[in-house]
C-alpha cells in the first residue's frame, strides 16, 4: 500500500502546531489513515470549498476542524487547520480554504 505524501498549504502546519497536544495528535492519526486511502473517523464534505474538499472534525479540549482534499494523486493538501468556535464553519475560514484550494489547482 502506497502511503500519499501530506502538502501543508500556506500556514496550515504552523496552525496546526498550535493545536493542544491531544488534539494534534488526533489529527495525525485520521491524516494518517487519509494517505493510506482510507475515511477519517468524523468528516464531512466541503463542496463549498471545492471538488473533493473535506472536513476532518476533531472534538476533544474544544471543536478543531482540517480541510483538506485527497483527490489529488501526487499527495493530500491540507488546506487549513482552525479552532472553530461557533456552530456555524465561518466565512472566513471558508474562504481561506477556498483561495488555498485555488493555489494547488483545485
């Protein structure tokens, strides 16, 4: 099996890095399983973003969310990495995404 490198777009490592511990580390192992073709636990679809964009949604010390888009052969994009503190994913996070998702050729 073919492990797809992981590509962290613009600040997304660096936002991601600043995750608690328990919650990066959550994250690493649903990122390891998307390079490994296979779903995170908790996601959903983010067409509002692009073509084959995800939401990995992490709930532990607070709501911490990853968008991302696997479609690619070559590796997994993660577009953007952010505390979310409302219920609804802000519009601002939302276009962040978009305009990184634009930045891989979406």
């Amino acid at each position: 099996m073919k492990i797809k490198p992981l590509k962290f777009i613009a600040s997304s490592l660096d936002d991601l890095r600043n995750f608690p511990d328990e919650a990066r580390r959550a994250v690493g192992f649903e990122l390891y399983a998307i390079q490994s073709g296979l779903e995170p636990s908790d996601w959903k679809p983010m067409q509002i973003v692009g073509a084959g964009v995800k939401e990995i949604r992490i709930r532990i010390l607070g709501e911490w969310r990853i968008i991302y888009v696997a479609k690619h052969r070559e590796a997994v994009y993660v577009l953007h990495a952010f505390q979310k503190k409302t219920r609804k994913t802000s519009r601002q996070d939302i276009d962040l995404a978009r305009q990184r998702y634009k930045q891989i050729g979406g």
